[in-house]
C-alpha cells in the first residue's frame, strides 16, 4: 500500500544537522508512527512520504518554513527566577513546560540564568534549521476508525 490521505504509517527516521551529526532519531527504539494527512508531522516530512511504501529508504531536505519555521526572537523571554520556584534545579540547556499566555502549557528551552532572571526561548529547538533526514518506511495500512476519531494512543 502506498502512503496517502489517513493511511496509519510507521518510520524509522535520523535527523541529521549540518555537521552530519545525529541530533533525533527512533533508531533503537519503537518506529514514529502517524496518520498521514493529519499534520502530525512537519509539513516536508509529510510530503516526501507522499506514495511511498514499506521499505522504502530514502534521504530528503527540508527548509525552515517546511519544518518547525524560521526563529521568531519574539519568543525569546526574560523572566523572574521565581518563577522557577518549584523546580528542585534549573540549568542552561533544560526543556521546561511552562503555562503559556492563554494558560496553555508551553515547552521552553533556558538559556541563560543570570543574577536572578532566567531567559527562555519557546522557539522549537530546529527552528530555523535546514533538516536533513534519513527515513525507512516500516510500515503502511489504512488507519482504523478509532485512530481517525482519537489519533494515535
């Protein structure tokens, strides 16, 4: 079968920066799987699997605007380290979920503590970066219902 609109489909995939350095991946662990046409993955992903089928490998780049956008510096914050109060340690580099504006929960990167202020970048951590990814397909069916109606559990 190939992958088209709401086939369930299952990758192996390595994400690769510029360097040629593993950074994400599922090698060694369960395959990704997704409902393909439900935006469960980032939108170039999801096209260069368009027609593929089980055991297919191939490599593809993906720009900023078809992966997790460019950097929004807008996003890029500067708060009281109060606010990290309930938090038994905080260091540089620590993904966070924090409540968002709307009261939404929103995961953060620290990058910098200083003199009792913590900066916070709420950019997707490849915000910005060209994606170079190597993927096998695993796996290709028609999704259920149920995963259709509720997604992947």
């Amino acid at each position: 079968m190939k992958i088209t609109e709401n086939a369930y489909v299952e990758i192996h995939y390595a994400l690769f920066n510029e360097e040629k350095e593993v950074v994400d991946g599922s090698r060694g662990a369960e395959p990704l799987p997704y409902i393909h046409g439900q935006g469960n993955i980032i939108p170039g992903l999801e096209a260069a699997l368009v027609g593929r089928e089980e055991g297919d490998k191939f490599t593809v780049t993906i720009t900023p605007e078809q992966g997790y956008g460019e950097r929004d510096e807008d996003k890029v914050t500067i708060i009281d380290a109060e606010s990290f109060a309930g938090f038994d340690n905080i260091e540089v580099g620590m993904l966070c979920q924090i409540e968002g504006e709307n009261g939404e929960p929103q995961l953060v990167t620290i990058t910098a503590i200083e003199e009792g202020e913590v900066t916070i970048d709420a950019n997707h951590p490849f915000a910005g970066q060209t994606l170079n990814f190597e993927v096998e397909v695993m796996n290709v069916r028609a999704a259920t219902d149920a995963e259709l109606r509720d997604g992947i559990v």
